[in-house]
C-alpha cells in the first residue's frame, strides 16, 4: 500500500515539474539550438574561414561578457584577465607584420 502512494505522489510530482518545465525546455532547445545555430552557419557563409574561426575561438568570452550584462553575474579577476588576454591575442593576430624580402 505505501508503495502504490509513494509512486502515485512521485508520478504527480513528476508530472508536475515536467508540466511547468516543458515550456523553457522547448524554448531553450528551439532559440539556442534551431535558430542560433542557423544564424552561424548563414554568418559563416559570408565571412572569410579566418575571421569566422577567429570569431569561433572567441565564443567563450562573448557567453561570459553576455553573463555579466545580461545575469548580473560577477567575474572573478582570473575570468576577466583570461578574457582580456583571449581577446588581446584575436587583435595581435589580425595585425599585419611587414616581412623583409630575402
């Protein structure tokens, strides 16, 4: 007997919880996964295989910074100085360097 109600009070709870969950799952799974994922290969498309990688490497930095704008979120000193550096080695990259002809 207490069997039978323990798993009827935990298929109601379950029931619950995916009943009140089942709207941000699929919201998440439809925005972050259908339609970001588009608009990166549509981007991709246009833009040069270097910068898109170069983008590509950056994409830690741009959820951190979004975490903190967006979130509220706090960086710790070590997050921060590892975005600065990331961030300082994409443009270090870009620059062009005169090479002298042998």
């Amino acid at each position: 007997m207490n069997k039978r109600i323990l798993g009827n009070a935990l298929l109601l709870l379950t029931a619950f919880i995916w009943g009140t969950a089942l709207v941000p799952i699929v919201y998440c799974g439809i925005v972050s996964g259908g339609i970001g994922y588009t608009l990166q290969l549509v981007a991709q498309r246009y833009t040069d295989p270097t910068i898109a990688s170069l983008l590509m490497s950056m994409e830690s930095v741009f959820a951190v910074i979004a975490g903190v704008i967006i979130l509220h979120e706090q960086m710790t000193v070590r997050e921060l100085f590892g975005c600065i550096i990331m961030a300082a080695a994409i443009v270090m990259v870009q620059i062009p360097v005169k090479r002298e002809k042998e």
